[in-house]
C-alpha cells in the first residue's frame, strides 16, 4: 500500500468571512470543484482557510474561482 502526499496551503481570501466554519464551508464546496482538493478547514484569521491538497498549490486559479462564485470580492 503506498502513501498518500498532502499539503496544506494558507489561502488569503483578502475578506474577512465569519464565522470561520462557515467560511471553511463555502470555500469548500467551491474549491472541492479542482483535482486534488482534499478538505478546506478554517484558517488562523477570518480571511484565511487552509486548503489541503495533493499536488501543487494553485492559490490564483481558487481565489479567482472564488470571484467567480461571489464568495470573494
């Protein structure tokens, strides 16, 4: 059996969106949309989630996803 590698990646959503578990929610069901997405928890600050993956980091590509959502500016 081998291993699976993740990462987990501090996204600035450069908003603050409370509360934090609802936040990590929204961001979640929009970002689980990229490959290698593996859960959203809630960041540290209210504009910050950590996003897990696999693979590398494509914070442009979420945050403009979502933009594109409405859940950002």
């Amino acid at each position: 059996m081998s291993a699976s590698v993740v990462w987990a990646t501090e996204l600035s959503l450069g908003w603050d969106l409370t509360p934090a578990s609802m936040a990590a929610s929204a961001v979640r069901s929009e970002l689980y949309l990229f490959t290698g997405v593996v859960d959203v928890l809630p960041g540290a600050r209210p504009d910050r989630v950590v996003v897990v993956h696999s693979g590398p980091a494509k914070p442009e590509a979420w945050r403009s996803e979502l933009r594109e959502a409405g859940i950002i500016p």
